[in-house]
C-alpha cells in the first residue's frame, strides 16, 4: 500500500496538501495541535493513495513523504 508520512510538528496548516489532493480523501486536519499551535493534517485513508507525490510538491515546509508501493 503507498503510503503518505506528515511531520506534523513541522505541518503549519496551509492545508494546501489538502486542495491539491487529486483524491480528497487521503488527509484529514488533526483534532489536536502541534507544538507550534497548529492542526496539523495526518495520512487517514491510505487505500485511495495513487502516490502522485502533489502533496509532498506543494509543501511549502518540505513535512510530507510518499512511499510508493512496489
């Protein structure tokens, strides 16, 4: 399975990973915050991952990896 990984002390909640996601399914925002007061996203439902990497291009703080799946 591909797999999505959020540093969410590093996440700032532009959220942009989020609106570029061509599956809208894959992060959800956390319910609680980060270290720097953020609501960090998180990788929720993985079975949709089509591991294109957009969510990893857009982050403007470099908090996101894919793993695709071999």
């Amino acid at each position: 399975m591909n797999r999505v990984t959020v540093d969410r002390e590093m996440c700032k909640e532009c959220e942009y990973c989020m609106q570029f996601c061509p599956k809208k399914t894959i992060l959800k925002k956390s319910e609680t915050v980060n270290k720097m007061g953020y609501y960090a996203v998180h990788a929720a439902d993985m079975t949709d991952c089509i591991a294109c990497g957009i969510c990893a291009n857009v982050c403007p703080e470099g908090a996101i990896t894919v793993e695709k799946d071999v």
